[in-house]
C-alpha cells in the first residue's frame, strides 16, 4: 500500500538493551559499555520511594514532638518568672515594729473541694497587706504550728485571722495540708470556717473567719477582767458536743480531731463556741476503721490509751472532751503542776471531791454561786463520765448532746460511790432546769 505524501520517514529504533552491529566493528564493546552503565543508575534511584514514605509517616510526629518541646519551654519560663521572688531569710523587724517574712515561691496542688462557699488561693500579697506587712501589733499569738495575725483583706474589708507556719514548724508541711483536707470539707456552725489559704515552699498560710473573743482558754484563764458567765459557759459546752457529734456521726465521714483542747475551741462575737485546729484530725468513711496510731495530742487531755499505746478513737475525742468541761466548770486548766498533788491532775480532783460528796466544792470560785447548781452538778458528772479511764464506759458525743438538752438521764459514773452518809444533796438524773442554749443564735 503507498504512503502518503505527508507521511514522516520511517526510521528503524532499537531497543536500548539490543545491539545491532557488524562482528567486524567496534560498537559491541561501547554497547555493553552503555547497558552496564544504566544498571547502576537503576539501582541508585530504588531508594528514593522509601524515604519518601519514611518522611511521610514520621512528619507529622516530628512536628507534634516540637511543639510540645516549645510548649514545655514556655511554661518552664513563665514558672520561673512567678518564681523570682525574693527567698532571704527574714531580716530583723523594722523600727515600726513590722517584720519582713520570706516571700515564698510556687503554690503546690492542695486538696480544696470546689463549690459555692469553698475556699480559695490567696496571694502572698494579699495577706501581706491584710495584716499590714505582717505587723507585730497585729499579732493574735504563737502556737507550734506559727504565729497568727488579724488581717483584714483588701477590697472587700472582711476582717479574718491568718495562722502562718513558720520554717521548722513542729507540725509541718504535712500537718498543713491534712487540717486543709479536713476543715475545708467540714461545715457546722460550730467549727471554725477555712476562708481560704496561700501555700508555698516552706511557707504557708491559712485563712480563717475571725473570732473576737480569742480562744477559751484566754476567756477562762488569762483575762482577769473577763469573766465568762454560767450561761455562757453552758452555751459553749454545748456548742463543743455538737461540733464534736458532727464530726463523729453527723457527716458523711467520720473525723477524728485528736488535739481536743480549750485553746483549740474559738469563740465569736456571742460567746458561741467553735472548733478549731484540724492539723492533728483524721478522716475515714464511716464504714472503715479510723483507729490511729500516730502520736499526737496534749498532756491533760489525752486518754489513757492515747498516752500509753498511742491509740486514736472517737473516744479520745471524748476523753478531751471531758477534761475541756471540767475546765469549764471549775475554772483551772486540766494539768497544773504548781498546784499540790492532789489537786495537779483537775479530774483526779474532781473524782476525789465526788468520792468525799462535795462535788460543789469544785465549782469556779469566780462564778460566787450564780449558776444553776443542778445543771452545774450535772455538767461536773458528765465530765467524769466522759474522762472514765475505760473507753468503753465512755458515752459517744450523741448521748453527751442528749443528757445537756435533758433527754436522756444522767449517765453512770464509774468511779467509786461517795461515802456513807455524805451523799450529795442533789443526784441529778438529768440537767435541772429549762436548757437555753443560745440568747443570740450561732451562725
């Protein structure tokens, strides 16, 4: 068939890997040369897809990781930047009479529950101009754990008291930390609220409401011009057994206080009492046991058991109890040494004056007779029965709050029974009286 016109010449290809050539030329030997040279280059260019795909999978991780590495370095740097404050030891007070406290560092995770009402993180700042850099004339007192100050916080004017723990603080970081993870959680009107706190290394702070009347211990003990009535009196003994009935049975965990003590029991504005200091306190579900072996406590208070074998119950809450309403009643501190022997130890007294029948004898001298003397000669029984040497001839705080109220009869003391023919005038099987326990409700 003819081509057409228009049609290119035909030019005969040969394939790459063939060689056409005569047996009396030259080329086979630069062909052979051209096809091992092409194998070469075959094999070098077989790589290339594999690290593409290498690429591909680790890219996007590679480029993950960075980011978290610039992330890390950016929060490293900002912490270190809250971090550069000053940390000099305290420096001797100014002439003004205002010591300079080490500012501490970062603020650790504390367990505080969230919520309306809960407490919150205060600045080192705040409370430092709360309390007026910490002035000396602002100072509530000393304690093992650190001093506390009278503040009053900027913005809102609400006056509270701020116990700050000092370096070297006999209860520590540890202690801080469980009276945070207690009280925070704790709402009765008869415990001390937790305002809030401010933790840093080495150095921390709680805020509590304030409490213009002090501590029980200054009412009864350290204020010659105060003297605290009997009705009074009977208020904050009640207003101790609701507290401590609370933290028993009335929540749903069961806490055991353990440092039970007049100057661990805070009065307000009306003389309402209220628990304070959980550094020492343990917590539970009441379905688990809550028996602690931890020393802890003050001589005085401490049940037979706690002091010899370091055990912790709800009835050495009980114990302490007993010794704070004895105080109440008599008017003297629980242990005193000054005194004779027989009097040094307040409930071997009272169980002596109750062994002899005159149990009265024993009543505040102060008072000069103006109390109710069966709600009187009541209280003094009930604080023997609840420092009885067995602790299982202890009441709980429940039956407590029901002999005050005169539900229930007084409870048995186990001590001996008074001398023949020396019998009380009164043996009360209740609190005597109408029982008003509040004139101003405690809020």
């Amino acid at each position: 068939m003819p081509r057409s016109l228009f049609a290119p010449p035909l030019i005969p290809v040969a394939p790459d890997f063939e060689c056409h050539h005569d047996h009396t030329s030259a080329e086979p030997a630069n062909c052979v040369a051209s096809q091992e040279s092409d194998k070469p280059s075959s094999r070098t260019s077989s790589p290339e897809p594999l690290i593409e795909q290498i690429i591909a999978i680790l890219g996007p991780w590679m480029f993950v990781f960075v980011l978290i590495l610039v992330a890390a370095f950016i929060i490293s740097r900002r912490d270190r930047a809250c971090s550069t404050i000053d940390t000099a030891p305290s420096k001797p007070a100014r002439p003004s009479g205002r010591p300079v406290l080490p500012v501490p560092r970062a603020t650790p995770a504390l367990p505080i529950r969230n919520g309306l009402g809960a407490p919150r993180s205060f600045s080192y700042q705040e409370l430092s101009e709360a309390t007026g850099g910490f002035d000396l004339r602002n100072k509530l007192g000393a304690g093992g754990f650190g001093s506390v100050y009278r503040g009053v916080l900027p913005g809102t004017g609400t006056v509270v008291a701020i116990k700050t723990m000092d370096e070297g603080s006999d209860q520590g970081v540890k202690e801080f930390l469980a009276e945070v993870r207690t009280i925070s959680r704790v709402r009765h009107r008869n415990v001390v609220q937790l305002l809030g706190w401010c933790g840093r290394e080495h150095h921390f702070m709680l805020v509590y409401e304030y409490m213009p009347n002090g501590s029980l211990d200054k009412a009864l003990f350290r204020r010659p011009t105060c003297r605290l009535s009997w009705r009074q009196r009977f208020k904050i003994i009640f207003g101790i057994a609701a507290a401590l009935d609370h933290l028993h049975e009335g929540w749903r965990h069961k806490v055991i206080h353990r440092d039970v003590k007049s100057s661990n029991i805070m009065l307000d504005a009306h003389f309402c009492a209220k628990l304070g200091d959980f550094g020492l306190a343990r917590m539970n579900p009441h379905q688990m046991s809550l028996a602690t072996t931890n020393p802890a406590g003050t001589f005085g208070y401490l049940a037979p058991e706690s002091a010899i074998f370091g055990k912790f119950t709800v009835k050495s809450d009980v114990f302490a109890f007993g010794a704070v309403v004895l105080e109440i009643a008599c008017g003297r501190g629980a242990l005193e040494p000054l005194l004779p022997n027989e009097q040094s130890v307040l409930k071997d007294w009272v169980d002596k004056a109750f062994k002899e029948g005159q149990l009265m004898r024993v009543a505040d001298p102060r008072l000069q007779g103006q109390f109710n003397f069966g709600q009187m000669q009541a209280v003094l029984l009930l604080g023997l029965v609840c420092s009885a040497s067995n602790p299982n001839d202890r009441p709980s705080m429940r039956q407590v709050l029901q002999v005050l109220a005169g539900e229930t009869p007084m409870l048995p003391v186990s001590v001996c029974k008074p001398a023949k023919g020396r019998e009380e005038r009164r043996a009360p099987s209740s609190v005597a009286g109408p029982l008003t326990i509040c004139s101003t409700p405690c809020t």
